[in-house]
C-alpha cells in the first residue's frame, strides 16, 4: 500500500517536508493569528472561545472534531482513524497558558504576537500553542500531500493545564474507550540549550499550596507595637525555614519518604546528557546554582523534589519606609514531586508539618499532579528516536525525566500506555514568564517532527 | 502681676477650661479642616501646602511664626516669648502624615474626615495633626482668655517625621539659639489603653533597612528551572532566619552589644504600670503575644530592641497558582533600638551580617534615629504630672519610655534638655493604619492639658 522507503524518513515524508517548506509563510501567520487569542485558566480569560476556535481548525484540517464538558474547561479531541490496521498515536497538549504579568516586562504586549530576529513572542508562543499547533499542522501537511496518514491521530487538548490539569483524570478514567491508543506523545518543554531535540520518558509531579498567615485584626504601628504583636510574615518566615534549610534540604517531616532512587540505566542516561551549568548560569544571569551546590544539573531536574516558593505578600510594599507590623501574609508554593510521591500523601505531611511548626497559619491545598515514567527500554523508544532525528537532522538527546510536570501519569497510570514528551520549543522560550517566545525554525522543525513521527509508525505498524 | 492660684490648677486655669468647653465644636470642625489636608511625606504630597497652612494658623493665633527650610521637608516654627522670667517651653509634633494605603480598608476615605461614635476618623487624626492641634489650640485658648501666656511658647512642627526625621537633627544643630527652652514636651502616641494619661521620659530609637535579592535575571519555570536557579524568595527567607529565631531573639551578629539593661528604677516605675497584655490580645484580636514568651509587657516595649519586617514581596500574588521561581524579592525593615544603641553602628552590623550570610544580597540603609532617655527624677517631673492632673482628672502613668520612636534624641542629646512625651491621643488611634482616629474627648483633654502645662510652668517660674 505504501510507497518502498529507506531509512531515515520514506520518500514520502520527504514531499511532506517540501510541503511544509513552500507554505511555511502561512503556517507562521496562522500561528500569529491564533496566539492573538487569550486563554488564560487561572483567570478564566478566553478558554472557551479558543475551544471552539480549535474544534474548527482540526475539522478543516480534516479531523472529527468536538469539545468534551468536565467540571472545569473544556477538553478539545480530535480524531483520523482511517488507517486500519496502523497504530494510533495520541498527541497531547493544553491551549490554556499562564497569566502575562508583570505586563510591563514585556517588549511587545503578550497577546500581540510580534517577530524579532526569528522568534515568535507572545504568550503561549512557546508554551503550548506554538507547539500543538505545529502538530496540527504536521497532519494538515500529510493530509495535504497524501490525502491520508500512515496511522491513526488522536489529538486531546486541554484548556486547564496551566491550572493544575484539575479534571484530565476524570476525563480519560470516563472517556478510556476514545483514548486508546498505543502510545502517546506530547510536544510540551524546552530542546535542548544547545538546539538539539530531546525525547523525554518522564516528568516530574506537582503540588501547589498557600500559607496564610493572620496575627492580628489590622496591621499596627511597630513602635507602639514591636515585640508584643506578632508579625504575620515573621510567622511564615520562620515556618518556611522550618522546611526547607539554606543547604536546600526539604525538612518537611516525612516529604520525602517515598521517593524511589533512580535505576542504574536512568542515571547513566542521565549522565549521559551535556547539561552545562555554565551555559544556564550564562543564559540566566546566575551567580551560582541553588542549593545544594553538590547536585549534578541532571539529578536536580529529573531525581529530586522540589520546595518552591512562587509568591510572598505581605506588609508595606509602596515606595520609602512604613513602620507597621504586618498582620497578614501570603505565600504560595508548589513541589515538584518524583516517583513515587504521591500528591495527596505530599499534600498532607506539609499540612500536618504547618500544624505542628505554626498552627496558626492557614494551609491551603491547590492542586495535586503524580509524577510518571515511561520505561526507557519501551517498544517504541527506536521509531521516536528516528522521527526527531530524521525531522532535525540530528540525534535526540534521552531524558529520563523532565523537570517540569505534565499530566502524564494519566496515560501512563490511568491508560497504562507508554507517554513520551518531545518537546518543540528553544530553551529560552521563557514560558511562564514575560517576553515568551518560540524560534521559527523551532516551530517548523516541531511541524517536521510530527509528520516524521507519523511516518514512522506508518512503518513501525507494518513491520508489527 | 498673676492672680493667687490654688493648685492643682489655678483660677486663672479654669476659665481657660471654660473657653475649651464654650468652643469645643468649633474647635472640632477646625480640625477637620486641618485633616482634610494631605501631607505624605514618604509620597512628598502636600508637604508644602500645609507647612504654609500651619504658618499662617500660628500667626492668626498670635505666634511670629514662619518655615525654616532643610534639605528635605521645611520646617514650621512657631514663637511666644512676651513672659520675660518665666520658663520657656518648646512643643514639638509633626505636620506629615503615613501613606494612608491600603486604601479600600478604610471605612471612610483617609482625607475626607468623619465623625462617627464619637471619634474623628482621618489619616493623622491621632499621629500627628489632632495631638499638635490640640497644643496650638491650648495657646490659643489660653491668649482668648488672658491675652498672655504665663509662661513662653516655642512650638516646632517637622515635616517629615513619619520619613525618618531625616533633617530634624542638622536643624537643631544649626538654630541650637532659637530653640533653648528649659523643656520640651512632645504630644504624640497613645493614651493608656484605660484611657489614663501618661508622661512618657524617652523613646525607643529606629533603624529602618531594605533587603533585596536578585537571583537571575528572568523569573524562570519552577519545573524547567527548579532545584537549578535560585529563588530570590528563598534566599531571603533564609537570611531572615539569621537575623531572628522563631523563639523571638536577635540573632544579628553583635547587634545587641550596647543595649544598656534598664536601672532599677526604670524597671520598679515600669513594673508598677497596669500593663495588661490580655487588654491588647482582645482589642487587636491576638492569639497570643509575640515570642519570646515569657517577656513582661513593659519590657518589651520599653527595654528591648526589635527587629520588624515591614513588608516582604515578590513572586506571584494574584489569584490560582503560578508556577514561577521569583528572581527578585524585596524585604522591608525597622529596628527599634534602646539605650545605648547607636543607629549607624548597628546598620553597620546589619549590614556585616548581611554580607556574611547572603553576600549577594542588596542591603539599603533608610534611615535612622538614636534612642533617648530623660532622668525619672527631673525637676520638671511633678509640675508635668499636676498639669496631666488637672486637665484629666486622673493620675497619670509614667512611662520610662514609649515603645515608639520620636526625634527627641535632638532635644536630649544634641540641646542637653529634658524631654517629656505627653500623648494625647486614645490607644486604638489605629496611626500607621487604616481608620486612624482620635476620640473627641482626647482631643478636648489635649487641648487641656496644653493649657495646664503654661499654668503650671508659669507657677513654677514664680517659684524657681
């Protein structure tokens, strides 16, 4: 049925690349045009205009598509399955992105995508629209040239993964039967510093959490007052010092009791990868790493929890100096958790640490995500690997693990199948923070990778 | 020349009381004025506006009066000095205001005043105008009735007092001669919590610091970078949790060297006031008191230093999580220091601390101002209380010292005189807060005891 092909990539991927070469021009307009679109889920901004904007993209690129309801927002699904027979890959992604401020950090307003020295800058650029809709675009180019895939496409979009993805569990334990698929792949994260793609096998989870501190019905003077009524952010200042040491050890009792080691492959892997601290130090203006200074870049990001605090408010913060003691203050953390730490035990040692080291203080649960791991020796570690490299032209770095969390744990503890991050974005994408941006040759490189991937499992499914 | 006087208060005394009684309302509704008039100084709002306002109060009254420029906010000078041998008097307050933020919490706007239960509800109703007002209206009251003073007048109203005072002592040493008095007595502060008056003999000092922390130069993604840049947040946290325990102790190195404990008498006449702490637990709502625990009240306000964290901010403060390691952190404080701390030495041992502990950290003097004492036993000790007498009708409580700071360290230490605060506002005045207010009754009882101190300071001329 299928064309005779050499490795890497068949001939017909290669028309596809040509494709996506001649029209790169609209592919880069459309783009702009849709990060044009706020969708912001913590602030409920835009998410179900951009919904239904997504169902009509995937319908004229020629899936079925439609939205699903959860408690929260909606889920978009796309599906083209008419390769029977081939395998079905499931591709994830979020159209929600993260609050813009401080708007006045950024160069050009982040909903106003503007082009400077090759990169795309808008919110969401990078994180994820820029990267799930270049795998739109990978099944509009096939479609385009071959009028057919060499396998079946499911794509899940979810409109609340800047939010703590409060509802995908529901959602794929309801909806198992429209989710099968034999792998699932997600373009979410970083390359590589350097430019070279990455495959990633898992991710790290995550709890967020407030702590609330209220010593007093109004703030007061701090002479008339100083040494008698306790100060709100004291009170949270010697509580966080309690979990975490300057030495960057999380004291949290108990916090760390499941985390499982590494196995022997996932740090040679790990190992393996050239991760300078002196290109991030560089990059980001850093002095030094974060305690502990001891840690190897990779073990940071990939074996270890974290204990960060996103947010302190309290008191006087306006210009020139306010005598008061403070009476309230807030802090907001999260954790990223490794396996297996589970979110909801994490969430209830740091509940019962805050009680015990400052009962007084409000603790507040956000939101809870499992970490995941898909095993770097699975059945479909040889094919990714090809696709990224035949798409980039270079070998994929392998990552045990990411840094960052996505709700992977559903496809692999929910579904049980095999979840890979192939992430599109350039490393100084800057998501989550102000002037977010993607490399143009990142996007169409992304857009290259998808056609690449379902190339290969066009080819994996006949040789299965 | 004076009329045969009985104490306590003379005759001469009790007309002038009737006048107050005879023009309370009036009185009142000028004050409202005066309040209506913004004057931030941190803000440099209205500084000048209400500088000439004062000048011109103090001429209609019947003082030579004028402004004395400084390098920050001028100077307001007022004069009577027609009572050749008798002693002069210097009343000193503050015509500039706090930063009335946050604005949403007042009941009524902060320069629109209200009258409600009895109290007059505007910034600066207690800290300072209402309590200076009073003094202008003692003279004037007093002149209404006899034409003369018995005893001479200066009044010096400083514009920038809730900013640190940072001219008052350069001025003082600059118009040593126009300010020779033979004692100055300061109304600012609260009443006892009964309502009791109290003559208070010193003040704390006041350090005031920023802290700020600047890790990298973006905030980053706390799963791409967490556990490898450092958080401006947490390298704070830390570095508080150097400068004091959570049992309430400084813990700066050296910073508490010079601290001279209280003598005897100092310590009999604080134990003897009716400090009660469960009074201050309920009116501010408190759980408890501040640590260290075991603390006696008066000591605490008196005797001990402190270290206040005014403000703490960075990060994310809005609504939902957001996943950030903050790069930037800015912490705002005051120390309240006592005998004999000096503020530069211990900025200077803050701030070799700082560096000890976080040398990248961003340390910024604010200001300062020395601590000051006048003997218990001063000569001018029982005249003050039968005046604080008769105006009130109760005894008064003496106060080794208040626990706030007032530049009075310019009159004791730079002029070598005696001085005395003689607060004239309620102890829930809420200054530095949202609804400050001061009671009618105590502004009335100000105005009072203004015009009992000329009384007693003209017997005592007579007699010395």
């Amino acid at each position: 049925m299928r064309p005779n092909s050499t490795r890497p990539g068949s001939a017909e991927l290669y028309r596809v690349f040509e494709h996506i070469d001649a029209n790169k021009d609209q592919f880069i307009s459309r783009l702009l045009d849709y990060l044009r679109h706020p969708s912001i889920s913590a602030h409920n901004v835009g998410i179900g205009e951009v919904a239904e904007l997504l169902v009509n993209t995937l319908k004229r690129v020629g899936f079925e598509a439609q939205t699903f309801p959860t408690s929260g927002h909606p889920m978009v699904m796309g599906r083209w399955e008419r390769a029977p027979g081939a395998p079905t890959v499931l591709l994830y992604g979020h159209y929600d992105v993260q609050p813009p401020d401080p708007l006045e950090a950024w160069i050009s307003p982040p909903f106003e995508p503007a082009i400077r020295d090759g990169r795309i800058y808008a919110r969401g650029a990078g994180d994820n629209k820029g990267q799930h809709f270049a795998q739109i675009l990978a099944v509009e180019s096939y479609l385009a040239v071959h009028g057919r895939l060499p396998c079946n496409v499911l794509i899940l979009l979810e409109g609340e993964e800047e939010h703590g993805s409060p509802n995908i569990a529901d959602f794929v334990r309801t909806h198992r039967d429209l989710l099968k698929a034999d792998l699932v792949v997600t373009a979410d994260g970083p390359l590589h510093e350097s430019g070279r793609p990455i495959i990633t096998y898992g991710v790290r989870g995550i709890v967020s959490f407030e702590l609330r501190a209220r010593t007093a019905n109004h703030d007061v003077h701090s002479g008339n007052f100083g040494g008698v009524v306790p100060n709100a952010i004291w009170t949270l200042v010697h509580l966080l010092g309690t979990m975490k040491n300057a030495d960057g050890q999380i004291t949290i009792d108990g916090f760390s009791d499941d985390v499982v080691a590494p196995s022997g492959v996932e740090c040679s892997t790990a190992a393996r990868l050239p991760l300078d601290p002196e290109d991030i130090k560089r990059s980001l203006g850093l002095t030094r790493l974060d305690s502990p200074v001891d840690r190897p870049l990779a073990d940071r990001l990939m074996f270890h929890p974290t204990l960060t605090i996103n947010g302190f408010h309290g008191g006087y913060g306006g210009p020139g100096p306010k005598t008061i003691v403070p009476h309230e203050a807030v802090v907001k953390c999260d954790a990223r958790l490794v396996e297996r730490q589970a979110p909801d035990d994490v969430l209830d040692k740091i509940e019962a640490h805050v009680k015990r080291h400052a009962p007084d203080v409000q603790f507040i649960r956000l939101e809870g995500m499992l970490p995941s791991k898909t095993p770097l020796d699975s059945r479909y570690s040889e094919l990714l690997q090809r696709a990224v490299r035949t798409a980039h032209g270079v070998e994929p770095f392998i990552y045990p693990s990411l840094g960052g969390s996505l709700p992977d744990y559903v496809f692999t503890k929910i579904l049980g199948t095999h979840s890979f991050v192939v992430p599109y974005a350039n490393a100084d994408e800057a998501n989550h923070a102000p002037n977010e941006n993607i490399k143009i040759e990142c996007f169409l490189n992304g857009i290259r990778t998808g056609a690449a991937l379902f190339d290969e499992l066009g080819q994996w499914g006949d040789e299965s």
